[in-house]
C-alpha cells in the first residue's frame, strides 16, 4: 500500500517495515529444561553452580538463546521430540519389502 505524502513528511514504519533486532528474552530455568526434557532441579543446580549463564529479566532469571545453544553444542543435546536414535526411516521402509 502506498501513501501519498508530501516530500519531506516523516512516515511511522509499518509493522512489516520493523524487524527485531535481537531474539526474545531467552527461556526461563523450568523452559529450558522442558524444552531439552531434564529435570528442573539439575538444571537449577547448573545455574547455581556458574556452569549455565543467565541473566535477569522481567523479575525471572532467564537463560539468553546464545547460551541455550552453546549448552546444546557442549553436551549434544536434543531438542524434545528430536530423533536420538539416528535410524534412517527410509532404510527401514526398503528392507521390509519383499
């Protein structure tokens, strides 16, 4: 859609014209564990040992997306619902038929 304006005229940008600068505010600890199906409390426990970073936001310790990946990378984490096996279903499928 096009606006008629004069030359000069200020325009506010349009919701499809802004774009977020960064990603949300990352996960909280009971999020996080969730998402990677581990125990709240041993995820806890990492926080309160410095081994996962988290930073306050909102009133919640939040752990910031960069973090969940490196956390990820670091110990090979799956995401919940990921396959863990690695089996090619495709392979299976072939072998089955006569």
């Amino acid at each position: 859609m096009t606006i008629n304006t004069p030359p000069g005229t200020l325009v506010p940008p349009t919701a499809q014209d802004k774009k977020r600068r960064r990603q949300g505010a990352g996960f909280t600890i009971p999020a996080f564990a969730n998402l990677f199906n581990l125990p709240v409390g041993q995820v806890r426990r990492a926080v309160k040992n410095g081994e996962i970073i988290t930073v306050p936001f909102a009133g919640r310790d939040r752990i910031p997306p960069a973090e969940v990946e490196r956390i990820r990378k670091l110990f090979g984490l799956k995401l919940t619902g990921e396959s863990s096996h690695g089996v090619d279903n495709e392979s299976e499928e072939q072998e089955q038929q006569p």
